[in-house]
C-alpha cells in the first residue's frame, strides 16, 4: 500500500526584514515598498555587475556595432541577441528582489536561476568568441588602413566586457548553485 504524503512546508527567507525599507526623507520613510538593501548584498552585487556591464555592452552595440552589422554578419546578431536577453531577464530578476524580497527566496531556492545564469555564461563566452574570430578578421584590416576607424577598437571592448560578463554569470551560476543545495552566501 502507498502511504499518502502530508503537505509539503515551503519555509520562505525574507533577507529585509529587520531593515528600514524606501528612502528616508526629513521625518518620514518614502517609497516603503522599495527595498533597496538587496543591493548591499553579495547576490545584489552580483546582478548589479551583470547589470552595468550588460547595459555597457549594449550600448557599445548600439553605438557602433550596429553600423558594421553587415560586415560581421552573423557573430554580432548573435552577441547583441544574447546581451538583449539576458539584460532583460536579469533586469526582470532585480525588479522582482527589489520589490518583493520574499521573491529573493522563493526564486533562488528554484533551479531558475541556476540554469538562467549557466545558459547565460556559455552563451555570453560562446558569442564572444565568435565576435572575436570575425571582429579581428573583418575590422582589423580595416583599422590598419583607417587611422580614425572607430568600430575595431569599440567592438575589441564589447566582447572583452561581453566575456567578462560571461564569468561574472558563470560565477552566479555556481553561487546560485549553492545556494539552491542550502549552502547560504
């Protein structure tokens, strides 16, 4: 005979409990839903890195890659879809523990984040590579020639940054990882 299963207890960490929450103005806590103090946290850092450097990388994207995405055919569509992605989720995450610190628990006590931030890291390194091969087949000719040619040396910086990312993912992954096995930070 199969024995029947009781409820299963989900016990849910809030990280802001003994913390103020919003900004503090002349008397009063503005803002209380707003809980800023993820951030001082090393999992906030954490995103916060992957968030400056995401926006870096598109912006660099945007500025100059954009006008050479005919040169480097393929490898910058495929380097500035993954930067759109994973900005866009990581930007969703952050939202999500800014403004329900109970989401901080629940989420990272999932495998979400766990394979979010692994399939970010192989595609961010993978995509790099890739951008790396064709920017300096492509454009360093070009930049050999053209003294005041600008796309060499700005597309070098966004897959320089654009790997960098990819190990800062790559170590959310493992601490995500962590953490989802019931080691804390």
């Amino acid at each position: 005979m199969h024995q029947k299963r009781g409820p299963t207890v989900v016990n849910v960490p809030v990280h802001s409990s003994r913390t103020q929450n919003g900004f503090s103005c002349c008397c009063c806590q503005c803002c209380t839903c707003i809980h800023l103090e993820y951030f001082k946290t090393r999992s906030g850092m954490i995103k916060l890195a992957e968030l400056i450097l995401g926006f870096l990388c598109q912006g660099i994207g945007l500025q100059y890659g954009s006008g050479l995405s005919d040169d480097l055919g393929l490898s910058f569509k495929s380097f500035f879809t993954n930067v759109v992605w994973c900005l866009s989720t990581t930007l969703f995450l952050v939202i999500c523990y800014v403004f329900s610190p109970k989401s901080i628990g629940l989420v990272k006590s999932s495998i979400f984040e766990v394979f979010f931030n692994s399939l970010a890291a192989f595609t961010f390194l993978g995509t790099c590579s890739y951008l790396a091969y064709v920017v300096n087949e492509v454009l360093n000719p070009v930049n050999f020639f053209m003294s005041q040619f600008r796309g060499y040396p700005a597309m070098s910086t966004a897959y320089i940054l654009g790997s960098i990312l990819g190990l800062v993912y790559a170590y959310d992954a493992y601490k995500s990882y962590r953490y989802f096995k019931g080691y804390r930070y």
